[in-house]
C-alpha cells in the first residue's frame, strides 16, 4: 500500500458519485468474480499437492478480490512468470497472501494452516483448523470453509449515479470495497441496458461476489455529489491502483480534471480495461458533513449504516 496515502472510504463515496462520466462505453459487468460448482479448476494427475492448493488459493482471492492491486512487485520477489505455477505464486506473493519465505517443497498440513490463516487474518478473521490435507478434495473443502467466513464479513456497497438532465442514465457503475485488506472503489463500464428507472436495489442486486449479492446501495444525481467533491478538491487526489485485465504497472495519479474521462473509461490509463480500482488520499468528511450528505441521496443505509461501511479490518502485514 502507498506510504502517506491514506483512504477515507466516505471521499471514495462522494468521488464516486459526484465525478460522473457521460455513457460513452458499454460491456456487460459479467459476474464479478461469481463463483460455481466448478470454479476451482481440476487437477493435473499426480499434480503435486502444493501446487494444487497455490494455484487454488490465487483462483480463491481473484475472485473474492477484483483488480486487487500488488503491495509488492515481481522483481523486489525474484519471480519470472514462466509457467502457471509461478504466475500463481507471483500473483499470491505481490499481494502478501503468501509470504516471501513460502517453500513449496515443505508443503503440508501445517504450511496450509498457515496460508489460510493468513487469509483469515488480513480481514481482521482468526485462523481455522484445517483437517487431514491429503487430497484436493481436502484442499477445496478447506477453502470453501474459509470463503464462507469471508463472505459473512465484506460490506460492499453498490454505487450509482445517474446523468443530472437523464434520471434513469447510468454515468456509471461502482462499488465501495472497504472490507478488505485494500480498501478500495471497483469501478465497471455502465453494463448496456442497464437504467436506474429499474430502480437502484435491483440494479445492486445484480452484482454478484462468488455468489454474494450486493444489498446495501447509494445512488445520487452528479451535481448535488459534486459540490460536496469540490469542496475537497484542493487537498484531495485520486490513484488508480489496480485494474482486470491487469495491464498496467500502478499505482497512477490522476491529474486534477482528468477524473471525467477516467471514469467514463477514456482516459489512456483506462481505455483497454473493463474494471478498475481507485484510492483518493486526502483530509476525511466530518460528522456534520455525513449528516448533510444523507437527505441528499438515495440509499437503503442509515446513518449509522453508512458510517459502518467506512470501518476497515485490522490488516496483518506479512
């Protein structure tokens, strides 16, 4: 995570909602990570069990974690995608899922623990204890075990702001990540046929997370979000940290008036991306600002609810 920057979830909101873009690009938003019977993929026979579980636990956080962004890169690591197994423990080890001293070849029962422990802990969550690890069968119950506990925990909150002469035009879709060791804003291409006529819930409900549907929303008109943005403007600044495809060696700072096209995916950064994720560093809303922003938009959270959203998990650094 960049040094000095900081993330305080309720400007991601304001920035969101108050920095629409014009409709311009279309793609479906897809699944967003949605997980099925078959979402691990099957072995290799004789494939080493080691392996197995690395390449399962990268499929796990990918998609529990869209465009999460590394915290270290490939070279500081020593590693060469060369092979899946290696992209697998490239993709792990960027983002310290596994630490720096992980050896396959002493892959056991206990190694194991520890991984998913790790998992477990980045989100505040403690470790499990793990059975007999003999086969993938294991593996997979084991790591359906713990996305289970993860999914009872996230708080992702759909965003959606609409075009101020065009109620039911989306400008964009978005969620708030907050739960997570990153704390962040996914942004998507407005899906084609998609209008907030159909009402803010049910497009919510429409965003999947390995199964998980987003409940909770906040929708709003560009101008009545973007004087409280401007307010912040002077002291407030916008990174571009992660993106699907990964593309891009980020984290990116937007200059000051390129947001619009950033968001209406026409900026270079952005343009051959379908998600991305951003951060905005800079002082938090106050208590007072919460409370005049609430009238003003359209949610199914409370206040209390939407000062939830802004808590964070205690991450473990590994």
């Amino acid at each position: 995570m960049m040094a000095g920057v900081r993330y305080p979830l309720l400007i991601v909101l304001i920035a969101l909602i108050a920095l629409f873009a014009s409709a311009a690009t279309s793609a479906s938003l897809g699944s967003a990570g949605t997980c099925s019977d078959a979402w691990l993929e099957p072995p290799g026979e004789d494939e080493p069990l080691g392996r197995v579980a690395i390449a399962w636990l990268a499929e796990v956080v990918q998609a529990l974690e869209p465009a999460l962004p590394r915290t270290r890169t490939a070279a500081s690591l020593g590693l060469e995608p060369d092979d899946d197994l290696t992209e697998a423990l490239r993709y792990l080890r960027e983002r310290r899922v596994v630490p720096p001293t992980f050896d396959l070849e002493s892959f056991d029962a206990d190694v194991w623990e520890e991984l998913l422990a790790g998992l477990l802990g980045s989100y505040g969550l403690p470790g499990v204890r793990v059975g007999p690890t003999r086969t993938p069968d294991d593996l997979r119950a084991d790591l359906e075990a713990v996305l289970a506990r993860l999914l009872a925990v996230i708080r992702p909150v759909a965003l959606l702001a609409w075009e101020p002469d065009d109620e039911g035009r989306l400008a964009f879709v978005g969620v708030v990540w907050n739960w997570s060791p990153y704390p962040r804003l996914l942004v998507w291409r407005p899906p084609d046929g998609w209008s907030l006529h159909d009402g803010a819930r049910e497009l919510a409900g429409r965003i999947e997370f390995c199964g998980r549907v987003v409940r909770d929303y906040v929708s709003a008109p560009a101008p009545v979000a973007q004087a409280l943005f401007m307010r912040h403007a002077e002291d407030a600044a916008m990174y571009l940290v992660g993106s699907e495809p990964e593309t891009r060696e980020w984290p990116f700072r937007v200059e000051r008036g390129d947001e619009v096209s950033v968001f209406a995916f026409e900026h270079p950064e952005v343009v051959d991306v379908e998600m991305f994720s951003a951060v905005f560093a800079g002082e938090p809303v106050g208590v007072l600002e919460l409370l005049r922003i609430v009238p003003q938009v359209r949610t199914n959270l409370a206040p209390v609810g939407l000062a939830r959203m802004m808590q964070t998990p205690p991450r473990r650094e590994r």
